[in-house]
C-alpha cells in the first residue's frame, strides 16, 4: 500500500509542481483562461506560492504522515476553488482542467490515510 502512496503522491507533487511552475511562468493560455474566469493576474503569484507549499508539504509528508494529510487537503481545497471559479465564470469546457490534479492530491490523501 505505500508503494502505491509513494508512487501517487509522486505524481500528484510533479503535476503540481508543473502547474505551480505556469503560473510564475505565465504563459498566454493561463493569462486568457484567468481572464475569462474573472481572476486578477495579480493574484498569480500566490496561487504559484499556495501551489508549491503543498508540493512541499507532500514531499516532506512522505515521511512525516500529518503533514500530508494537511498538504493534500489544502491543495484539494485549493483545486476545489478552481473548479468553483470555472463554475461561477460559466466556462463549462475548461472544467475538466483542473481534474487530473485533484484526482491525484485525492488519491494521495486515502492512500496515505490507508497506509497509516
């Protein structure tokens, strides 16, 4: 069970990582996708901060099990949001985007709490 844990927070941290990494990179499709969802760029940054401290939080709580039980659920609220943002901006097709990384930060957290 913790080889699976291992593996899926692996996965769910670089996916994160990599999304965490667009925003202080800002390339054109997230500048439009935040337009159109109503999201000031200003507020990029610390999306990008809130991102990576729960790529950290994984990362560290692969050995220490409170922390990531805390990162994942912070990162699921903050996918959540994303969903709810999409939601409330009406951009019905841009609501699959944000789904592979709540389903990995998800299964991060049962498998963690399975493995405990």
């Amino acid at each position: 069970m913790f080889t699976a844990y291992l593996v899926v927070t692996l996965l769910a941290a670089a996916a994160s990582a990599y999304s965490a990494t667009n925003h202080y990179t800002r390339p054109k499709w997230i500048l439009d996708s935040l337009t159109k969802y109503g999201v000031s760029h200003s507020w990029l940054p610390w999306l990008g901060a809130l991102k990576a401290a729960g790529v950290l939080g994984l990362l560290v709580g692969i050995g220490v099990p409170a922390i990531a039980v805390a990162a994942s659920a912070g990162l699921i609220l903050y996918y959540v949001g994303a969903v709810g943002t999409i939601l409330r901006a009406r951009c019905y097709s841009h609501l699959l985007a944000p789904m592979p990384f709540l389903l990995l930060v998800v299964g991060s957290l049962v498998l963690r709490l399975a493995s405990s």
